[in-house]
C-alpha cells in the first residue's frame, strides 16, 4: 500500500541484483539525494517503462457506460430488498463510472437521491436531486422525483419552497395529458397527500428546528503559540544536537488538554484493496467497498454521496466544491497518471502531491538548494535557470540583502517561526544514510518512473509562471533538467515518509446492523504529513493521544504532564501491544532508532512476559516463569510444563474461540454459549486471568448474553473483559473508553438506572481524554444520560 505492488518491487529488486557491481557501489556509496537519483534514474530503461506500463493498465479507472449500467441494476436490486444503504454505495458506483451530462448518470444521481431519502438523509437527497437535473434526468421521469423533492422539503419544514415544487408539479401534469392513467392517479394521490400534509403544518404553526448536521469542528486550542501556530502556548519547540527537535511543556498540563490541532499539509486516502481488471464478464466490475468509495479523496469527509471527478472514476469528493479544488491543487496532473500512482504506491503519490502544493507556496529555493547538492552544473543551467529567477521560496534560509542567511532550527523560518508549510515538509529528515542501497534504488526507480510519465504528459503545468522549452519524446535517454530536480525532491519525500508520515485514522463500527451493543475498531483511512505532529519523539508509553476529524490532527495529553516536562507521541510500537524485543527491532527497522523510553528501560525482561500474554500454573494458578521449560513462579509449588506443549494448547483454544464466533455471527447463540463456556473452563486452566484470549471470550459471552436480552449475565462477563482491557491498556486508555462505552450500553438496555449512569460518568470521561465532544461514542453517551434521567422518579416534597 506505502511502498509499489509486489510485482514492481520484485522487478526492480531483480534489476538491483543483476546490475555489475561498480555500479551498485557507485549508489550505494552516493552521499546526496541528487547523486542517488541521477544514477538511478540513468538506469531506467524503456523496458522498464513498458513493464510499468502492463502493470499500471491492470486498474480499470476511466469511464466506462456498461460499468454504470452494472452498478446501477446493482443498486436496483439492493434498493429492492431495502438495503438501502448497499443501494447508494452502487449508485455512487454507477455515477463515478458514468460519464459527465449523459442520462446515464442523471439516472444514478436520481436513484441514490430516493436512497438518500430512505436513509433519511434528506438535505443530501436534495443536492443529488439537483445533480440528476443539472445532468440532463429525462423529463418523461421529472414528476417522480420532483414528488420526493417536495416531500423532502415538507420534512425538512421548508414549506414555501415544497409549495412551488408541488405548483411546479401540477404545472406539468396539466401539460402533459399523456401521462398513463395508472401512473398519473398514482402520482395525483401523492401530489394530494403532500398538500394536505404541508396544510396540517401551516394550520399548527410549528416551528421547525434546523436540520440536525454531523459537527466535523473539533475544539480550537486554547490559547495559540507564537512561535507554533498549530500548537497550544503550553508547549515550546527545543532543539538538541542527538535527539534533534522535540516539544515540551511550558506549564503543567492536564489530561485532556489539547496541544496540537493541525491540518495535514497533504495526505493521500488509502484506497484498501483496489482491484485489478478482469475480463471475465463475472468479476470484471468489482463491487467491493472500499474507503474510497465513503470517503472524499480531498478532505477524507465520510458520505454516501459522492461526487466523481469528470475524467476518471477512481477519484471522488463530497462536494463540487471538493472536487474543484482538488483539481486546481493536484487532481489535474494525477489524474492521467492514475493507474501508475496506484502501482507505485501511496508513498510515491504523496511525494507528487507535496510537490504540486509547493508551486503554490513559492518554491524557488528548493531548486537552489538541490543544484548546490547536483556536481553536474549542466544539469542546472542554462534551462533551470529562468525557474531560478521565476520562483523564490523559504526552505530552511532567507535572503537578506542578497546574502542567504541559515535559520538556527530547521524548518523555521528567520523568526524562529516553524509553521505548517512546504518550508517545515521539505526540512523533515530523509534518513538517506540509513536506508538499505535496494530500497533507495527501488524508490529512485520508482520516482524516474513518475517523471518519464510527467514528462511525455507535459508536466510544465508543476511550474505555472515558467516559460520552457517543449516537452520532449515520451521515452528519452535523460529527463529534462527541471524534472530531474523535481524528481530529487520527490525523492526526499518518499524516504521522509518511512519515518514522517502519519497514518490517518477513524473509528468503524463493526458487527451486524441488527446488533444492539455497537463495538468499534480503529482503521487507517488515509496517510499524510504533519510537520508539527512530526516534531513529537516516540515513547512505548506516550503522554499523548491523537485523533482525527477528517484532515486534521489533535493532540491531547493523556495523562498529567509536567512543566518542562517532553511531550511523548507512540509511533506504533506501545508496550500494552508487544513486548520490549518486539518493539525495539521495529523502531530499528522503521525509525532508525533504539528507544530508551521509561517503559523500554524500566520493563523487566522477565521470562514470565507480559500478564496478558502468560500462562499460569494449573495446580496453584500462580504465573509461569522460564523459557522453553516453564516453572511455576510459587516457590511452594513443584509444577513445570514445555512453553510448546502451552502453546499448543492456546491455538487450539483459538480454534475454539474462533469456531465459537462464527456461531455467533451465524445467530446460533445458545450453541456459540457453550462452546464458550467450555473455552472459558479451558482457558481457567492453564492462561493468567488478565490473559487476551480470556478477556476475548468473556467479551464474546457479553455479546452472545446481549443478544439473547439478557443483560445482567452480558453485564458480568463485560465486566470480566474490562479488566483485562485495564491491566492491558491502563484505566484511561481509549480502549477502556470503548470498553466502557458497550457497559453502559448494556446496562442501558438492561434499565439498570445507577450502573448505567455511573458507567456512562466513567465512559464520557475516559473518552474525552481522546476524542473531540462531538464524537460519536460521546454524543451516545449524553443520549442515553438523557434518557435514563427522565426514567428517575420526581422527588415528591413536604406536602405542608
């Protein structure tokens, strides 16, 4: 997904191991990012192009007539067995393979707006009414959907507008007598029903409250730094000559607290699980949902209504506004590249798409910067040298009175000033010295691929204001001079982003629509850059969490931190996931770096591991201790057994486990009861009570019990579960928040009126250390508080 499809990887290192082996030391010794791509991309053969080529063809992404009519009988067939949820995902389908003012995509539009209506989405269904016109909808099918327009209106109590739709309606039914007599009494009863309906309201003069909008806005920071705009005033920016940058607090902090809220300069969604075009009739249109297909691709906004780009069918957006902007900032040149970006992976086109936002941003220096690393001086004059003058940047140094002046951190600019720009991008480390020689020569490789393609598709556009020669032939024994440095920066990007970029979360529900405890997952959306995020070093044990609310990143304090105190961000590695051996081999091989952390200094390196991953004696429970042979930890207590013959037995309780879930998906609940019951006996024998598999089955029992409705059994074996989440996690972790949150739902079900509220007090406070108020999980919570608060009697008074 970050890095080229494994056919392309398996090319290029082929191409490594095959090349004479001056030339593999020439690039492996190279210094300078320049030196790295010059070679490289010298190497890049119009084989290789070809190659690229049958790879990038295999994505199916331009507009296709028979695609829309697939995925609108698609949708049809979905609409009619009420899913009409799974019906708007393929009328989206149909609509982003139709294309632009043709009937087939009005007709798309159309039917996702009576979708939309069912789903009771009905300011959208409006908008997809108005696309269906703009569109060209046939005028024979206008009075249908101008009945469910009106019928919107009257819901949303726009009754002035609903009443000139139904005028309008009327209007056309006395124009057109040629209407079937069936259909034509079907519609003047509906017609009829809609005014006396939009009577009712004008006779009761209600007053209608606005219609109820998701809030995307987080909470502002409190108060802004000076010298960090996207950070608080309680944390300043320190620099260190071994560990470089980093934040502290200028003042004691709470838990909760935000002290970063910043917008990612460019991200880039992660398409999943893009499939490959087959020409079989039976797989040859994928209906599989992906997060693009839910998502906008500019500004990552969760809707079911998507609005497709006009030239292809991969890149959709929320809004027309969306979609012109993406276009204008980078869409335009990705497009036609589409295929290949998706072959070369996300890392590659979030090194494009950084490189198109720096033209808007003045980025001249960059050039000047990168032809003082380039020893070929051909390469930078005489055709760079108008793009020397045209363009003119703040990359890391200023001019003054014609003198380049260094600024003392990295990023910032002459003030001290580090803002989220192409500045603070382009002076995030590339590590180049680190990475393994195969790994540069692949991302090179891939970067030369890129700029070949940008070239024979007149990539002059990057520079607006740059008047150049013509672009040459699609395949050249050299790029151009501007596209070999511009292809140097893609470069650095690419290497920034193993230890720079920022997965882009949300939180999924999981489990069946028909399931009454909701249970959540975190999922990676989209990948971006965060220059100020970036400044954060890593701990096993963070003082910080983040969240996310489309592009935008908070960072809050988890915890109390002290004045002076570093603020602590998780790269991925946390000591509540894998053990200090685990962590730090993937900090080594990621980030280039050995943690000494608290938790990687301080945790035993006991044979016992950790408690949610021991065993524990049968004879005494106490914890097992040792390697491969395991002793009980019980001084008193003789047992021992092979860490094998444990093992054994845990993947065959998994088995268990997992056969046990499918019966619970299948809704065969009484049969899944029991076979988790004799799981948790087995379980009790041989794992330690804050083992993850036990709190697993015990979270499974919960379910099942819940299903059942009965929910004082499903509130017990919850409450097993959320201790091994607390042991695991820590008590004010966001996993004890979701924990917590499905209590609260249980015991709200179960109308046990005290356990609910006080879980609910618990759950809105452990979340709100992590996610904004506006989350889902919190507004729940504030609901079912409501709910409860009505249920309790009125005190009565003294009556005299």
């Amino acid at each position: 997904m970050d890095l080229p499809v494994d056919e392309w990887k398996a090319y290029v290192l082929r191409k490594w191991s095959l090349l004479p082996t001056p030339i593999q030391d020439t690039i492996s010794a190279a210094e300078t990012l320049s030196d790295i791509f010059l070679h490289c991309s010298s190497l890049f053969q119009p084989e290789d192009e070809m190659f690229l080529e049958r790879l990038s063809r295999g994505y199916s992404l331009g507009k296709d007539s028979n695609a829309s009519l697939f995925c609108k009988e698609g949708g049809n067939r979905k609409f009619q067995e009420k899913d009409y949820m799974g019906a708007a995902v393929l009328y989206s389908k149909g609509v982003s393979h139709s294309r632009p003012n043709t009937e087939a995509i009005s007709l798309c539009y159309a039917n996702r707006s009576a979708a939309l209506f069912h789903l009771g989405q009905y300011e959208t269904c409006l908008e997809d009414i108005i696309r269906a016109q703009s569109h060209g909808y046939p005028e024979r099918l206008q009075p249908k959907m101008m009945l469910r327009k009106a019928e919107c209106l009257v819901t949303l109590g726009r009754l002035q507008e609903a009443s000139q739709t139904i005028s309008d309606l009327e209007g056309i039914f006395a124009a057109r007598p040629t209407l079937a007599a069936s259909h034509f009494q079907v519609l003047q009863r509906n017609l009829h029903h809609l005014k006396t309906k939009i009577q009712e309201k004008e006779n009761i003069s209600e007053t209608f409250p606005a219609a109820p909008t998701k809030a995307f806005k987080d909470m502002d920071l409190m108060e802004e730094s000076e010298q960090i705009p996207s950070a608080s005033s309680s944390v300043s920016l320190c620099t260190d000559p071994l560990k470089g940058r980093y934040l502290i607090a200028t003042k004691d902090i709470l838990p909760g607290e935000i002290l970063v809220k910043e917008d990612a300069f460019v991200s880039v969604l992660n398409p999943g699980e893009m499939p490959q075009l087959h020409h079989g009739l039976e797989n040859k249109w994928d209906t599989r949902v992906t997060n693009g297909d839910l998502h906008c691709h500019r500004c990552l906004k969760h809707t079911l209504a998507t609005v497709p780009c006009d030239q292809c069918s991969y890149a959709k957006y929320c809004s027309q506004q969306c979609m012109q902007q993406a276009w204008e900032l980078y869409h335009s040149v990705e497009c036609p590249q589409g295929g290949l970006l998706l072959t070369l992976g996300v890392f590659c086109h979030i090194a494009l798409r950084a490189t198109l936002l720096a033209r808007f941003e003045d980025s001249g220096k960059v050039i000047r910067k990168l032809c003082g690393e380039i020893s070929n001086k051909d390469i930078c004059l005489p055709e760079s040298e108008n793009m020397l003058k045209t363009l003119s940047c703040n990359l890391g140094e200023n001019e003054e009175n014609g003198k380049i002046v260094e600024t003392p951190i990295p990023g910032c600019d002459i003030n001290g000033k580090y803002e989220n720009n192409y500045n603070a991008v382009f002076n995030l480390l590339p590590h180049t010295e680190n990475h393994s020689p195969e790994h540069k020569f692949l991302c090179a490789l891939s970067v030369a691929a890129l700029c070949r393609q940008l070239e024979a598709a007149s990539f002059w556009a990057l520079k607006p204001d740059l008047k150049s020669s013509k672009p040459k032939a699609a395949v050249t024994p050299a790029l151009s001079p501007e596209l070999n440095i511009w292809g140097v920066v893609m470069l650095r990007h690419v290497l920034q982003l193993q230890c720079n970029a920022q997965a882009i979360t949300t939180i999924q529900q999981t489990g069946s629509k028909e399931s009454i405890i909701t249970d959540s997952r975190q999922v990676r959306l989209a990948t971006g850059i965060f220059p100020v995020v970036s400044l954060l070093n890593h701990s096993c044990s963070p003082n910080t969490s983040v969240s996310f609310i489309s592009t935008v990143a908070t960072i809050r304090a988890s915890q109390q931190i002290g004045k002076g105190q570093e603020i602590l961000h998780c790269y991925g590695p946390h000591e509540s996931r894998m053990g200090v051996a685990e962590r730090q081999q993937k900090l080594r091989s990621q980030y280039f770096f050995e943690c000494n952390c608290p938790a990687c200094h301080e945790e035993p390196r006991a044979t016992a591991g950790p408690r949610w991953e021991a065993f524990c004696c049968h004879s005494c429970r106490a914890v097992m201790q040792g390697d491969d042979v395991l002793s009980c930890g019980n001084r008193s207590c003789m047992e021992s057994v092979s860490r094998g013959h444990l093992v054994s037995r845990l993947q065959d309780l998994q088995q268990q486990v997992g056969m046990a879930q499918k019966l619970l998906r299948n809704g065969k609940l009484e049969q899944a009861i029991q076979q988790l019951l004799g799981c948790q006996r087995d379980a009790e024998s041989f794992l330690s009570a804050e083992h993850t598999m036990v709190g697993e089955i015990e979270d499974d029992l919960a379910q099942a019990y819940a299903a059942l409705g009965d929910w004082q059994k499903s509130a017990t074996h919850l409450q097993k579960s959320l201790r091994v989440v607390e042991v695991r996690h820590g008590p004010s972790s966001i996993e004890m928040g979701h924990e917590l949150f499905k209590l609260a739902q249980i015991f709200f079900n179960g109308r046990a009126v005290p356990e609910a509220l006080n879980t609910i007090q618990k759950a809105e406070k452990v979340l709100s250390i992590h996610c904004d108020p506006w989350s889902d999980e919190i507004e729940e919570l504030r609901k079912m508080r409501s709910c409860l608060l009505d249920l309790l009697p009125v005190p009565v008074g003294p009556s005299g």
